[in-house]
C-alpha cells in the first residue's frame, strides 16, 4: 500500500498560486538589482562530487548531505550551498578573468537541517559572490546590497545584525574539532546551558564566552566588547565593525542595523565580517553572508572573497503573511466564444493585458458553464464575442 504518494519528504514542502508568484516576484526583484550592480549570472549542478565538500575549509557534515552515487558507483551530493561550488567552478573555469569577479546566482540548495528544528532542507536562494578583494569597500558594497535586498523587498521593515567572526574564532582555536562545532551552535543558537558547559573548557576565555551572546544591541556593544577582548585579533576585529557602522549611520540606516557579537552563520569558511537580515517582529532569516578569505585555498587558490544569500522561499513566505507586495490582485476577465478558432482572440487578449487586465478563455461550449467557471476564478467580467460582436457583462 502506498503510504507517501500525497505528501513531501521532511523538509520540503509544495509552493502554490500566491506563494508561487510571490517568490518569483521576490527573485526577479533580485535578479535585477544585482545585474544593475554589475554582477554575471552562474549556475552550478545540483549534483556534486561528494569530495567539494568532504574535506577543507569548505567540508560539510556528511550527516548534512543528501548523498546518492552513480553509475561508475562515484559518491554524489545534492548541493547543500552555493559558496563552495562556485569555487569550484571558478578553479576549473574562470582563473583567466580579471579579478574583481562579481557573480551571482539563483538556485535551489539541499540540506539536512539536523541541528535546526523546522528549517527547509531545500531551499531557494539568490545571491552575490565578490571575488578577488579583501579590503574595506568590498565589505561595504556588499553589506549596501544586503540591505538594498531587504529594502526591495520590504521596504523599512527590516533588521542586520552584523558580527565579526574575529571574535568567536579567538575562543575557538582553543578547543578540538568535536567541540568547536558544539560550541558554534551553542552559540547560535543561544543554548546557555551547554554555553557554561562549554566556558569550563577555556580557562580565563570561559566567562567572555558566556558573555558573548549578550553582546546584542546598538553600537555601544562595542565599546563593551572593547574591555573583553584585548588579543589583537579581536580588535582588528572591532576597529572594521566600528568603520562599518559608522557608513550605516551616516547614510540613515541606524534603526535597522544591530551588533550581534555572536552571528554565526551556518558555514565555518567564514573569516570576516558577518551578517544576517530579518523582518522586524519575525525570528526566522531572510539572509545571511559574510567574508570567506580562505575558501578558495581548498584548490590552491588565494582569492579572498565576500558575499551573501537570500532566502527568497522564506522571502515569499513573508510577502504572503504581511502582504507587505505592492502588488495589487491584477483583475481578471472571462472569455467566451462560440467560435473554435482561439487564436481570432489574440488581439482582444493583449488589449486587456495593456490596461493591466488578465484573461482566461473558456473552454466550455456553453455560456451557462462558462458563467459558473467565471465566477469562482473570481472574473470581474465576462467578455462574450458572437459573431464578431464584443460585449461585457459584470459579475
């Protein structure tokens, strides 16, 4: 007996109508500021070696992948991020281009989500890779589109929290390998208990670990974080946020930026700045980025690197909850002909288009079938052609 012929696997779910226009919408809005901005399209498999992502500073939990094999009995993966096969692709196919390198891409990624209670395992993403630059004004173009993304889409209505991961890799050097990735995601996740578990492992370092996620708020959080951390790391660190913020405030932007001392994103390439956007009032992200300056060092390569990506399946959730798209219901009317040949309608179609009108032809033979269809698709009217005469009747 078939038990899952009528439901989607853990993780995944079906989009439908709203949902559907609204996260195109969501990405062709996406698409277009990035293309303005400068940046080429890339596409990638979504089946991947398993070895781009086994081992290096790019690995991925195989607990996280969803692996099968092929033909030839070669281990595969579902691409569970976009960072580390466009590296890839850049090491087999672009090493001639002339660095800056500004891409992006709009793809469906695949993730075991085991350490993240109702997270999508696919999920869609748009987003922006800046190859080939480590400095200050790469960092700020970057964050400036994050924000612009969430703008587009949301008007004021929006939140980032900016981090450095200077911070938290100063704490985690000290710890082995099993208890880095405990700690990563205590920490994201605010997990305060195994937080003072954890501090026991780090000696004098402990107690700044346990003040770390309450490094939250507006940018006096700095001046705090300034009498924990003296390692010059840690600094460095604070003297980019301090000229980050400072750019945010000057152009307006100090009610929708936050400092958050323990952003973690989901990643360990991570090695700069670091940052995620939400919708004010919502606990879920919309995007998240940073810089990954060792990244590219998996192939032999020395391309630091700087960029983010949006969930644009979270994004359409959002749009369809607040109904924050200026999208107006586009009005529909119902055609109906007792002439066979449909394509004689063409010329009235685009007629309605132009004034912003959609049709839908009847395929019924009769008026009265036609009548019913035309009120539950919710037609306003209903446009009657009988030898060659056009007439409209409201509904």
């Amino acid at each position: 007996m078939k038990r899952y012929d009528r439901i989607t696997p853990e993780g995944t779910r079906d989009y439908v109508l709203k949902e559907c226009r609204l996260l195109r919408k969501a990405d062709n809005i996406l698409r277009d500021l990035y293309q303005k901005y400068g940046y080429s399209e890339v596409i990638t498999p979504s089946i991947e070696f398993y070895d781009v992502f086994s081992d290096g500073v790019g690995r991925v939990s195989q607990n996280e992948l969803y692996t099968l094999t092929d033909s030839n009995g070669r281990l595969l993966t579902m691409r569970p991020d976009s960072t580390k096969p466009i590296a890839r692709l850049y090491a087999a196919h672009l090493q001639k281009l002339e660095l800056p390198l500004k891409l992006f891409y709009s793809q469906p990624v695949f993730k075991r989500n085991i350490n993240f209670y109702k997270k999508s395992d696919e999920i869609m993403q748009t987003g922006v890779e800046l190859l080939g630059l480590n400095n200050f004004k790469s960092d700020i173009e970057i964050i400036m589109l994050s924000i612009k993304s969430m703008q587009l889409l949301f008007g004021d209505d929006f939140i980032i929290e900016i981090g450095h991961m200077g911070f938290i890799k100063a704490l985690l050097d000290e710890l082995d390998i099993s208890a880095k990735l405990e700690l990563r995601h205590a920490i994201a996740t605010k997990n305060y208990p195994d937080l003072n578990r954890l501090a026991a492992l780090l000696g004098e370092k402990g107690e700044i670990l346990k003040s770390l996620p309450e490094l939250f708020g507006d940018s006096t959080v700095l001046e705090r974080a300034e009498t924990l951390f003296s390692d010059s790391r840690s600094q460095e660190a604070l003297k980019q946020l301090k000229e980050v913020l400072a750019v945010l405030e000057q152009n307006g932007l100090k009610d929708n930026v936050l400092v958050d001392l323990a952003v973690i994103n989901d990643y360990e390439y991570y090695t700069g700045i670091v940052f995620k956007g939400f919708v004010k009032n919502e606990s879920r992200e919309i995007l998240s980025g940073g810089r990954y300056d060792t990244l590219y060092n998996d192939y032999g390569l020395n391309v630091p690197a700087v960029g983010f990506a949006v969930n644009t399946d979270e994004a359409a959730r959002l749009l369809v909850k607040k109904q924050r798209s200026k999208e107006r219901e586009t009005e529909r009317v119902a055609i109906y002909t007792d002439d066979p040949d449909l394509f004689k309608l063409q010329q009235l179609i685009d007629s309605y288009s132009a004034k912003g009108v959609t049709s839908a032809i009847s395929l019924f033979d009769n008026i009265e079938d036609t009548l019913r269809w035309a009120q539950k698709i919710g037609a306003k009217k209903l446009v009657k052609i009988k030898d060659s005469v056009v007439s409209e009747v409201k509904l």
